[in-house]
C-alpha cells in the first residue's frame, strides 16, 4: 500500500513537473530578462473564426480585420475616445468644392517591403478596390468616387459623382487600408500582407494561427509587443480556460453567460466600452399585416427590454434611439422618444384587433445573443396575446431568408465600423436597399429624403438635426424595437495594459506593454 | 403432409410461447436489466403523465427568478436562465427524447435490416447495395445530419429524419456481417437444398439469428440517437426553442457550467440515466434470447 | 485478393463521383448564398452580385457541376470562395492534426474496449463485468462535447497538467503528447464502450459454441481456450465495429476539433458548411470517404485472414 502511495506521488509529481516546465518554455507573457523594460516577448490573442484573408481589398469580416488594422493603415482613423475622425497616413485634407476631396500625404513612410508609401500607392489601390473586375467585398465604400488623379507624388485629388458626407468615415474603414502596390503585383497579400502598419506579417498557417512581429522602422517607434500571436479558437468556452490557464493572454466579445466566470479569475482584468453596435426586433414590411401601425405599436408595447437587458449583465445600453449613444446622429432626447413598455396596452391592442389569431414567426439567426433575445421576446409577446413560434436558422440561412422577407419578425443587429449615422439608416432603412440589406424592406419617402440628405449635406452641424429628424421618424412609425445598444468587452492578462478598444470593436494592441 | 406440416407450426406456436416466458423469466432474473426496465418505465410514465406531476409550464418564463439553485421553493430543481422550472423541462423533455429516439431507430432498422439481408444474402445486389451503403457511411453523420438539416431546415423532426439515414448504414454493415456468417451454415445449406424459399430463409431463419446484434444496435442506437440530437442542438440545429429538449438543455446549460452547473448536470443525468437503461436491457435481452446461456 | 482490391479501387471512384453529386446537389438546394457570407452583411447587392460573377455561381447547376467535375477529373479540387486559395492546399494543412487525433483515440478506444469486454465476458455475471459494463455504459452516455469541456476544466484549469487545446507540437514530443490525451479520450471514450460491448457480446457468443465446448471438453487449458479459439473468433464483429468506427471516429472529430481548438479536417468542413464554401466541403467530404474506404478495404482483407470461410471472389 505504502509502495503505491509513494509510486503515485512521483508520478503526480513528474506530470506536475512536466506540466510547469513546460509552461516556462511556452509562456507567452511579459519577460523580466530585459530588465524591467516594457516590452512584452509575446501575446497571444484567441480569435473565434480564422481570418478568411489578409488582404484589406478581398476581405469583409472581423477576424480578418484584426490583423488588417495592424499590418496595414488607412488614410483617416477614428480616434477611440472622441470618435472624431483624424489623419493617419494622411497629413490634411481639403474641400475646394463639395465633390472635391484633395489629401495630403504624409511623407517619408515605406511600406514593409521597403516601397514608399506615396499617392500612387493610394491610386492604386483605391482603383484596384472598386474595380469591377477585382469583386471586392466593399467596393461600395468608394461606390461615390468619380475619378482619382495624383497631383504630386504626396497629393491625391478624389472627385465624387455627388456630395458625400460620410466620405471621410468611408476613408477610415479598415477596407480602405493602403497596400503596397509592389507587393500586390507581385504576392498574393492575402496570404502574404505588406503594409505600413506597426506590425509586419510573419507567418499565417489557415486555421490555426497568424503571427506578425513588431515593426523595427515604425515611424511612431516599435510597439512594446514583439510577436503577437492570432490563434484560432473556436469554442468560446475554451478561449476563456485558455485564458485561465495562461495560454492566451487577450480574449474579447465576451459572452454575456460566461461574463462573471471571467471577472473572477484572478489573472486577467475585464475593460469594457460603450459601443456603437445595437440590436433591435424588426418587422417585415413586405407582409401587409405588418403595415397596420397598431400591430406595430402593439408588439412594441409587449416587449419589455428593461427585463431582457437586464438578462445581459451590464453588457447592454438601454435607449429607445435607433441611432446609438455612440454613434453620430445621436441626440440623448431621443432615449425615450419610442413606445414604451405598456402590456395592458399590448393586451387591449392584441385583442380589440384580434392579433392574437395569426400566427407569427419569430425568426432568428442560431448565435450569439439572437437566441437570447428571441425566447424571451416570444414568451413577452405570448404574455400579451400573440401567438409566436421561434424559427432558428444557421447563420447562412438566416441571412439567405431574411435577404429573401420570408418571415414576420425577426432579430438584426448592425455593428456600426464607421460610426456614423448615415451608415446604419442608409443600408438598413433606406429604400434603395430593399431586396438586398434593407431586410426589413422597410420604405417610407419622407425618412428616405432625410437620409439622403444625411448622406450628401457635408455640414456636420446640420447633418446631426437632419440624422436625429430621421431617427425619430422610424420611432414614431415603431419600424423597429430597439432592443440594446452594445457594450465592447475585453479581458487581458493583468501583466499587461494599454489596450485600445474601440467602440465599433475594433481593437489596437500597439499601445500595449507590460505593467 | 399437410399433417406433419400442421404438426411442425403447433409445435412452433409452443415453442414461441415457451421461449417468450423463459425470456422473460431470464430478463427478470438480470438485476442491471430489471433496473433498467425500471428507469425506462418510469420515464415513460413521466412522459404520460407530465402534466400531474408538474407545477410549472415548461416553457413559462420569470426573468426575476432566473438561475436559481437546486432545493429552491417552488422549484426543487431549481430554474434556468430563463426562470423556467427545470424540473417541468426535465419531465416534458422525456416526452420528445422518446419520441425522437423511438422514431429515428425504428427508421433506420426499417431501411438497415433490408439493406442489409438483402446484401448478405444475395451476392448480385450485395456489390450495388454495399456501394449505397458505402456512399451514405463514408459520409461523417454529423455532416450527412447538417446536410439534410441544411436543407429541410431546423426542426426535431428533420433531426429524427437524418438521424435515421445516419443509423441506416451502420445496422446494414452488421445485419449484412451476421447474413454472411450464419448463411454458410449447414442448416441453412440444408434448408436451401430442401427448395426452402429465400424469403422464408430470410425472415425466419437468418433474421431471428441476427435479432441478439439487431438488438444490441438498436439499444444501442437508442442511445446515440439521443445523444446525437444533443450534438446536433449543442450546433445549434436540434429543437427550435423553447422546446424543452435535453439536449439542447444541455448545451444552453454549459454556458454557465461555471455558475450554475445544475443547469447542465441535471439533463445529463437524464440522458445517461436513459441511455443507461437502454443498453443494459438490450444487453439483458440478449444474454436471456440466447438458448444455451448460462443463467447463474 | 489482387482482383479484389482492383475492383475495390473502381468502386472508390464510383463512390466518389456518387459523393459529388450528393454534396453539390446538396449545397445547391440548402438556402444561403455563398457570396453574401463573403461580403458581409454589410456588403450591396452590386458588390454580391460582382461575387456571384466572379465565382461562376450565375451559371445554371449542371454547368457548375461539370466544371468541377472536370477539374476534379484533372486531379483539381479547385479554389475556396472564401479564401481563394486551393482547396487541397487547406485540406493538407489539416489533415495530419485530424490523422493524429483519430488515430490516437482508436488507440486508446482499441485498449480499453477490448481490455474491458473481456473481463466482462470472462467473468460474466460477477461483480467486474457489473463494474465494467457500467463504465462501459457511462462513456457511451456522455456527450463527448460536454466531456471536453469537464475535462478542460479538471486537467488544464483546475490542475494545470495538460493545456487547453491546440495540437501544434509534432506527436513525438512530450508537448505533442500532452495535447493529444485530452482530445483522444473525449473522442475515443464512445468507440471504446462500444467496442467493450462488441467484444463481451461476441466472446460469450462464442464462448458456449460447440467448438470451444469441445476444447474445453478435451482438456484445453482455459487460457488457450480464450486465446487461441474465442478471441480470434471474436475479432470478427470487433474488427467489424473498429472499421465502421474509424469512420464514425472521423465524423466525431467535428465536434473534438471544435471543443479543443485543434485545426483539422473536420472543423474545416464545419466551417464551410456554415460559409456556404461548396469547393471547401467538397474537398474535405472526398478525403473523409476516400479514407473510410480504404480502412474499410483493410478491414476486409483482414477478414478473409481471421475467418476463411469468408471469401471473396
């Protein structure tokens, strides 16, 4: 007996030697060796979904981006605090007309392979982003621009077909990040990416990791991050225990359920911000019982998003205002300006019109909150009278069938990368858009003026009256329930700090060192 | 003839009614077996009568009472994230686990046993049904599942559905493998030589050979039909909320493992608990169909 | 057994051209647009239908199908939509971490099953078959999803013996190794319980034939009556069931992949179901079958070896 005690005892601890030593070798936080400086060896940053490429022209999704943003640079970026839009490979801009946009570039910069960075180089690949034959994902984002000239070799003069308000914004989108023209002929960037960003690509193996280093020549300095590591994680669940143990120093969009777990471990520190991303209950208005404004009124007065939100755990901002509290367009007297929660209304409403006879589909996408929103909204509007069936879909089919309007109700959210009013009425309201983002097919001629206005008025002052008429527009029709504005979480290693989170987001690592 | 023949199918008909009590007597005498007719009955009693032995709507939210633990008032199983009452979820859930079970194995043997004998006992249909049976095997299930969900959409009823065609293959390979073990037997060489016809062959004397791994596949399936409806809700293509579904309990559970682990232990017990059942009566079944077992 | 693995190999590509059918046909009836999930649900409906161009998805069905057809004739499996880059470059960068883990978890399933349904069927009816069938019973019954993140959370958070997830470390590396164990028995747990089950079943099937009856009779000592006429009568069904399960075990990696994070196969096909990358699933469905055929090949011949009087004409 004695003999088996002693044998299991050296064998925990050789597993648990084993288990440490190599912890040592793997571990991917601050070092101390350079004597106490801020630099960081390496980060590790778990992401949910592989980049589908590294090219900022060919590519349209979030992981992608994460490593777009920083390899590569755009002409404008928003700062993360004000949300004012400021030069960043651009030195200033000027408009001698309301269809002329003439930027001056900033000088003495060089791509990662050593090209310079000049006005050909934004010539070359704006041209290449809307060129037809190219089939960008985002063309749209210089769908206004008529014509491209180099002025000289740091002056780039864009014209557009009409006044574009949200120009700048369009600028600063991660899509419109300047890639090395050299590079583009003769690689293939969207495995091998060359910016003039503050990180220089590495390595990328397709599902498993993208590595990028430190950029030794960046003008702003090298950040303190010499290697930062993108591994793919898919289960969210494991993320965090990564995070636990150790193996990935940085994690975000945490889910709400798992939020506490996070907050209690003891390595990492939680940084939240309020975002511009929201979610919100739409009705499909291609189906004529949805245009009677009272079964409208009726649903909206059922649901009680107080209740939901508080389902969240602090991960939701509640405001009526379609037009985020984050988002430009956005004025706080609009938190209030929709139909509040009222069931006895609901209920008197449901059964003077008799609403509780047709049966509706509630359709949702099978991820993330969607599934939240949609049990507990079905059982409000069951509360009330109505008579709902949930209908999950995968992804893919959920975009396939709302694109389509086959469904009465159902859940969108917009995650709103510019920030900027007009970027969320436009595509999802307006009615050109119907048949393709304009799911809910809503179409009302007197909100499509104000948007349009919105898009063309280059007066920042009027656009903001011109984006809050609209916004209470759609309130006052009850066109969508606005379910919450988002809040953008993080979790990192508690060694470590500086981390800039964007509220579209986004996120910048460059700023980061050890504590 | 006609005497001896009228002779040989009264004798059968006792025999049949011989071998069914000593079955039985045998099942009885298998504790792990009789435990697990237990569990089974009680499930599907708890399925019948779910509403007498419930007080809550199964699907009836209360957000201000949300999480709660296990022993709570009014809940003895506490409530979920939604404030429903686990307890109602877990006794309803049994209602669809069976349904879905039940409904996906009998498909699947239906199509597998045909498939099968009709391989193993013909050579010329054996190349082309292998091939069918190949086609729809080499096939990962969970990909054949998200397939056919993919394209009739998601309900509990399109999972029985590919859950069946997933079983299909699997009981033909083992029918068709006893067919081929038990086909070269002399008795049945006898019986063929004797003008026997190959239906009869078939169903009455292959098939009855092949009934103890039939039985261990379709307890067995049993099991992984209910489990596969988990996998396939924990991909989010099982039940379509709020349905009180284990599996899709279990998987919205897991997001508070850390916080509330009831949430996902409690229908895991019942799905093990289930699953359990199922496999040791089929395994007690067949130790008690086996004539020449020794029962200690 | 020449001739039959020469018509094994025309049924693989019978077999193949019958899985590129179903998985096309099948991808094209299931709704989704593979173009909207490359733009986003940001992108207009003129930079999708620039996609759509692009890809060749305007063309009616059979024109898309007998384009593929032909480049796969050609030994091409063609382009991803989402990454634009070859399919069989994507494949071959998984392939090796879905090989390891399926591998390994047959490994540890072939050792506990068999280990375990002999002392059941040796000591039937005692107090270990008890033991041991419920052991059985109870790694069957856990969905294996539920049984990674319970083991994560005792062996990589809790105890620190083993990591998280990723299987980057090549296998025979004390690191390789670590990162193997906890995948390979979240996936080999149910192969190993049915294999336990298959094993019991069939030794006491055989164990009160005729034939043993006599051996016994004769005086054969009893470990090689089990060794020499039982065990190897046995391995029929058990051979039958690793065979199938090799397949299964593919399948099951899906879910294994995801849970631990490890880039295989499998997660790539789930991946692109949900992308709607038609090349993508295609390329990763060919493999997985190719594979399952073959195993399925040796398990045959390894048949006619064990039980002569299976043949094969």
């Amino acid at each position: 007996m004695k003999k088996n005690w002693f044998l299991m005892f050296t064998l925990i601890t050789a597993l648990l030697l084993a288990a440490c030593s190599s912890d040592d070798s793997s571990s991917q936080s601050s070092n101390e060796s350079s004597g106490g400086s801020k630099e960081v060896e390496s980060l590790t940053y778990a992401s949910l979904t592989d980049a589908v490429g590294l090219s900022p022209i060919m590519t349209n999704d979030s992981a992608s981006s994460n490593v777009i943003e920083h390899v590569y640079e755009t002409l404008f970026e928003r700062d993360a605090e004000t949300m004012e839009i400021k030069p960043l490979l651009a030195e200033s801009y000027e408009n001698p007309d309301e269809l002329t946009w003439v930027i001056k570039l900033k000088q003495g910069i060089k791509f990662h392979d050593g090209t310079d960075f000049n006005a050909e180089a934004v010539k070359y690949t704006f041209d290449k982003l809307r060129d037809p034959a190219t089939a960008a994902p985002r063309a749209s984002l210089l769908e206004p621009v008529d014509t491209i000239t180099v002025i000289d070799d740091y002056t780039v003069e864009i014209k557009t077909k009409y006044p574009y308000g949200p120009f700048l914004a369009a600028l600063s989108h991660s899509n419109a990040a300047i890639v090395s023209p050299t590079a583009d002929q003769k690689q293939d960037l969207m495995k091998e990416p060359v910016g003039t960003g503050p990180f220089k690509f590495v390595s990328w193996t397709p599902g498993d990791q993208v590595v990028l280093e430190a950029n030794p020549e960046y003008r702003d300095g090298p950040p303190a991050v010499k290697k930062f590591i993108l591994k793919v994680v898919p289960e969210v669940s494991t993320a965090i225990s990564m995070l636990q143990a150790g193996e990935v120093q940085f994690i975000d969009k945490l889910p709400t359920e798992q939020l506490s777990r996070i907050e209690g471990m003891k390595n990492v520190n939680v940084e939240k911000v309020n975002g511009t991303g929201e979610y919100y209950l739409t009705f499909n208005f291609s189906r004529p019982e949805n245009q009677d404004p009272e079964f409208r009124k009726a649903v909206a007065s059922a649901i009680d998003r107080d209740a939901f939100i508080s389902k969240l755990n602090g991960l939701g901002v509640r405001s009526d205002s379609v037009i985020g509290p984050q988002v430009f367009g956005y004025q706080d007297t609009a938190d209030n300006a929709g139909t509040p929660y009222d069931l006895e209304t609901a209920k008197e409403l449901v059964k003077k019109n008799g609403y509780d006879k047709r049966p509706i589909t509630l359709l949702t996408a099978n991820r993330g909150n969607f599934v939240l929103m949609a049990e507990v909204v079905q059982a409000q509007l069951a509360e009330a009278g109505f008579d709902v069936q949930i209908e999950t879909m995968e992804w893919a089919a959920f975009l396939d069938t709302a694109r389509a309007g086959n469904y009465d109700l159902t859940f969108l959210s917009w995650s709103n990368v510019t920030a900027d009013g007009s970027e969320l009425l436009y595509p999802n309201f307006h009615s050109d858009n119907v048949g393709s983002s304009n799911r809910a097919q809503y179409s009302n001629p007197e909100f499509d003026k104000l948007v349009e206005a919105s898009r063309t008025t280059t007066n920042q002052e009027e656009r903001l009256t011109i984006l809050d008429q609209a916004n209470r527009l759609m309130l006052q029709d009850d066109a969508v329930v606005v379910m919450y504005h988002d809040v953008v979480t993080a979790a990192l290693s508690n060694d470590l700090q500086g981390l800039i989170l964007d509220p579209t987001g986004k996120w910048d690592i460059s700023a980061v060192t050890a504590k | 003839m006609a005497e001896t023949v009228a002779l040989t199918s009264i004798k059968k008909e006792k025999k049949k009614e011989k071998t069914f009590i000593v079955i039985t007597k045998r099942l009885l005498k298998n504790k792990l077996a009789v435990a697990g007719l237990i569990i089974i009955a009680l499930q599907i009693a708890m399925a019948i009568f779910a509403p007498f032995i419930t007080f809550h709507d199964p699907v009836k939210q209360n957000l201000n009472l949300s999480e709660l633990p296990m022993f709570s008032e009014n809940h003895w199983l506490g409530t979920d994230n939604y404030g429903r009452d686990v307890w109602s979820r877990i006794v309803y859930g049994a209602r669809i686990s069976l349904i879905v079970g039940i409904v996906a194995v009998t498909l699947g043997l239906i199509g597998g046993v045909i498939l099968g004998m009709l391989g193993g006992y013909y050579k010329k249909l054996d190349g082309l049904i292998m091939r069918i049976v190949d086609l729809l095997f080499s096939f990962p299930g969970i990909l054949l599942a998200m397939l056919i969900i993919a394209i009739l959409g998601t309900s509990l009823i399109n999972v029985a559905i590919a859950i069946s065609i997933w079983s299909i293959p699997t009981c033909a390979r083992i029918v068709r493998g006893s067919v081929l073990s038990i086909k070269e037997k002399e008795y049945i060489m006898a019986m063929k030589s004797l003008g026997a016809s190959d239906l009869r062959i078939m169903f009455k004397h292959i098939l009855p050979n092949a009934f103890a791994p039939i039985i261990v596949f379709a307890t067995m399936r049993m099991a992984t039909a209910i489990l596969s409806t988990a996998s396939l809700s924990y991909l989010g293509l099982g039940a379509q909320p709020p349905t009180p579904e284990w599996g899709a309990m279990i998987s919205q559970g897991q997001a508070f493992m850390w916080t509330s682990p009831h949430l996902t232990i409690i229908p895991g017990i019942a799905i093990m608990l289930t699953v359990f059942a199922f496999n040791v009566v089929g395994d007690g079944l067949r130790d008690a169909i086996d004539p020449n077992m020794d029962i200690q | 057994m020449i001739a039959m693995i020469v018509r094994r190999f025309f049924q693989l590509i019978f077999l193949l051209f019958g899985i590129t059918f179903l998985v096309f046909s099948s991808m094209y009836l299931a709704p989704g647009d593979p173009a909207s999930m490359i733009g986003g649900p940001t992108a207009t409906e003129s930079d999708l239908e620039a996609i759509r161009d692009d890809l060749g998805l305007n063309d009616p069905f059979l024109t898309q199908y007998g384009r593929y057809i032909a480049n796969l004739a050609q030994g091409d499996l063609g382009f991803s939509y989402q990454t634009r880059q070859p399919v069989a470059e994507a494949i071959a960068i998984r392939f090796p971490n879905t090989l390891k883990l399926a591998v390994a978890s047959m490994i540890i399933a072939i050792i506990i099953g068999i280990f375990a349904g002999l002392i059941s069927a040796l000591k039937h009816n005692s107090w270990l078959d008890v033991t041991s069938t419920t052991f059985a019973l109870g790694g069957i019954s856990i969905p294996n999803f539920w049984l990674g993140s319970i083991l994560i959370l005792i062996f990589s958070v809790n105890l620190q013996w083993l990591p998280v997830a990723g299987l980057s470390d090549p296998w025979w590396t004390a690191e390789g190794i670590k990162q193997l164990i906890l995948p390979a028995i979240t996936l080999g747990t149910g192969s190993a319980a049915m294999i336990a089950r298959m094993v019991r079943s069939s030794m006491l099937e055989v164990v009160r034939a005729d034939y043993v009856r006599t051996a016994r009779a004769k005086g054969v000592k009893e470990r090689s009556v089990i060794w020499i006429h039982t065990l190897k009568n046995a391995m029929i069904p058990v051979i039958t069931v690793i065979g199938l399960n090799f397949g299964a075990l593919l399948g099951g990696t899906i879910i294994t992949e995801k849970v631990f994070a490890i880039n295989g196969v499998g997660r790539l096909m789930i991946d692109a179901i949900a992308a709607r990358d038609f090349p993508m699933v295609q390329g990763s469905v060919l493999l997985i079958a190719t594979l399952f055929v073959l195993v399925n090949l040796i398990v045959d011949i390894v048949y006619t070896y064990i039980d002569p009087r299976i043949k094969y004409q």
